[in-house]
C-alpha cells in the first residue's frame, strides 16, 4: 500500500443557497499534511465514497439538518477505506472498514469514539469477506440496496404478479428496487426516468419492463403511467414526490402500496408546495402510503446483506453503479444527484481496491 505525504481535502467554501444546485463552486480543494494517529486511533486512506441527497441538507444555512459542515470544514460523507497504520487492539493494517470518512484521502479515526451525540453514523465498522470491486460495499450490499429491499419488500410487500412501478428508477436505490420486485415475482416492473436513454438503459439492463421519460417535451405523465399500467400499480416506489407522487396517485390498484421513500423533487424546496390532489384515491381504492426511514432498520441490515449477497452469487442481481473516478470528482458526483448525471448508484472512487485483502 502506498502513502503519499500529502492530503486532499473538499472543504466548504460556501453555502448552497435554495435555488442552486449542488456543485464545484460550493467547496475548495486543499491540501493538508498527512494525519497521524494517536494510541487507540487508526489512518484509514479512502478508497470510495457514497453520495446521498441528504448531502446537500450538510451544506444549507438553515442548519436545520442534524449534519451540518460548517464553512472551512472537510464536507462530511460515508464511505470504504482502508486501514494504513493501527494503534487500536482490534484493528489490522489492510482491513477494510466503513465510516464517515469525509471528503479526504486520509483520516485518522478513534473507533472508540462516543463522544459524537449521536449526530451522525460515525460507527467504524469492518467489512468481513468483502465482495470485489469494493463498489458492491456502497451499492449493492449498502444503504442505497437496504433502502430498496425495506421499500419493496418489507413496506412494499411487493408479492407474486403485483405491477410495480418505481421513480427515479435508474438511480441508486431505483435501480436495486427494480431487481428487487421481480426476484418477489411482479408481473411488470415500470420505470419513470429523465430522458430516452435513462429509459432504453432500464430495459435493456433487464431491470424494467417499460419505461416512462418523464422529461419528454408535452408527457401527461399520469396519462403515460396509466398506458404502461393499465389495471393500475400495486406497489409504487416514489422517490421524488410532487407532482410526481401525484400522478402515481392517480392510477393505483385497489390494495396499492405506496411507499414513500424520498422526494427529490420537492424536499430542498423553501416553502414546500402543497400535497397531492390526488390523495383520495387512498379512499377509493382502499390503499396505503407509508414512508421509511432506512437507519431503523440497522439491526436488521446484516440479514438484509446475507439475502442480497446470495442474490448476487446466484445472479439474480447485477451491479449497475456509475462510478465517478478521482476525489476531484466528488462534487460533482454529488451534484449529479440533483441534474439526473449519472445511471446506477452513484460512487466516488478515490483510490484503487488494495491487491491483497485479509480475511476476517
Ligand atoms: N427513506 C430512506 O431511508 C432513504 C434512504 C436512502 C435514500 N432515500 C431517498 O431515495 C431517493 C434516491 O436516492 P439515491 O441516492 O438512490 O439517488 P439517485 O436516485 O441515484 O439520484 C437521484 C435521482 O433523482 C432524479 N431526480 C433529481 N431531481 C429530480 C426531479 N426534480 N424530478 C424527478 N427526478 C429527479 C434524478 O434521476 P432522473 O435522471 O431520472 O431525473 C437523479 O439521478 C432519494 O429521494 C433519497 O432521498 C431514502
């Protein structure tokens, strides 16, 4: 393993104002000497990163969010590493591990640590018998496939023939939602997806069975919904919220579930706009919407990880992530989010996967 003398680092330039979209002029890259560690600390140099929208809550001036990086400061974020050097007991050099690891090549981490409040998942945590590429960590085996797997499975209750329809169907968690309604047996799966080649990509990609462009100059879009599921959706995934949501609304099955996973579209808006018309249709076709928080299911993401993990072995699962290389890369990564730049689970990836990996 190598070691340069140096380290990089994204550190806040300014806030994100309401109307702005996340990117390169927020922050600044510079470099700092190299971390060394303490007794009971470990250097970790960062192999990936993950992007989640919550990421952009970090970096408002409202500082409504419970993480929040001040102006100077390294930008927060989760992601796989690499212990370089231990002075913990439990640690080993060449272990892979995951943490809030920030936006940096290097970080000196105190596993031990309790002194956080609670404020964010700063747990250290080894990753045993890690499947390659270490992409799999962040995406297929990570929190963007366990938000999938508790949004078709467990809310969803996604089950043998159901129609299910999913939005932003070829991101991160989109994409792992579609794979997942059908090893439960939907009949059809459709995706809604900004532009003809997201949409082509869905299918072709075997994750969808059709797929709606919803940024196609002119779309009715609850009118297309309704051609694509003509007896209406059990189940629908909604990642977006507003007018989407709305349009889901209006043609659901009888006993449908929606299940409220995230709302892009509508979430970093100030003043939030009003709720969907179409909410009675909750009435008339006596159905539910439900909404999930993934971290209430942490004790259960090691059963949700063996389950996905013989998926993958037994290819029922693929891994679609759209890997940015370069830390330099990391806002605009994050940034991508927001404009619909990237197909698959989004990824940073800051160093190269380490040859030799020991067992745990
Ligand atoms: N409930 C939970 O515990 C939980 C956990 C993790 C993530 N989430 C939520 O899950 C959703 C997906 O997260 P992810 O990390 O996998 O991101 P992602 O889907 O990979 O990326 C976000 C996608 O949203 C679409 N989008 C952005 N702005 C939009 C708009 N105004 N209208 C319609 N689509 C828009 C873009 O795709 P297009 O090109 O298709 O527009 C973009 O690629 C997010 O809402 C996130 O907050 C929830």
């Amino acid at each position: 393993m190598t070691m340069t003398d140096t380290n990089r680092q994204w550190r806040l330039k300014r806030f994100v104002q309401p109307d702005e979209i996340l990117g390169e002029e927020h922050y600044e890259l510079s470099e700092s000497p190299m971390p060394t560690i303490d007794d009971e600390q470990i250097l970790v140099k960062t192999l990936l990163l993950g992007t989640s929208p919550a990421q952009r809550m970090y970096v408002t001036e409202e500082r409504t969010f419970h993480i929040a990086v001040e102006i100077g400061e390294v930008m927060s974020g989760r992601g796989v590493g690499v212990v370089m050097e231990s002075k913990h007991p439990d640690f080993e050099a060449g272990e892979i591990i995951q943490a809030t690891l920030g936006w940096q090549d290097y970080v000196a981490l105190t596993p031990d640590d309790k002194s956080d409040t609670g404020k964010n998942v700063r747990t250290v945590q080894k990753v045993p018998n890690p499947v390659r590429p270490l992409t799999t960590i962040m995406g297929l085996f990570g929190q963007l496939a366990f938000s999938a797997y508790v949004g078709i499975i467990e809310v969803g209750q996604v089950k043998e023939g159901d129609v299910v329809l999913v939005s932003s169907a070829a991101g991160g968690v989109g994409s792992v939602a579609c794979q997942l309604a059908r090893i439960q047996g939907a009949s059809k799966v459709v995706g809604i997806a900004g532009g003809q080649e997201k949409c082509d990509w869905l299918v072709e990609q075997g994750l969808c069975d059709s797929a709606i462009d919803y940024k196609k100059p002119g779309q009715d879009l609850a009118a297309a919904i309704g051609e694509h599921c003509p007896d209406g959706a059990d189940v629908y995934l909604d990642n977006v919220g507003g007018a989407m949501l709305d349009a889901a609304l209006q043609n659901i099955a009888v006993g449908a579930r929606v299940v409220i996973c995230g709302m892009i579209s509508t979430e970093y808006m100030n003043p939030r706009p009003d709720g969907p018309k179409h909410y009675f249709n909750l009435l008339y076709k006596r159905s539910r919407m439900e909404g999930f928080f993934v971290f209430d299911y942490v004790p259960r993401w090691p059963e949700f990880e063996e389950q996905l993990r013989e998926w993958y072995s037994q290819g029922k699962l693929k891994l679609v992530d759209d890997v940015f290389d370069g830390l330099p890369s990391a806002p605009r990564a994050l940034g991508s989010l927001f404009t619909g730049g990237h197909t698959g689970g989004c990824v940073i990836r800051v160093a190269d996967d380490p040859e030799n990996i020991p067992a745990i």
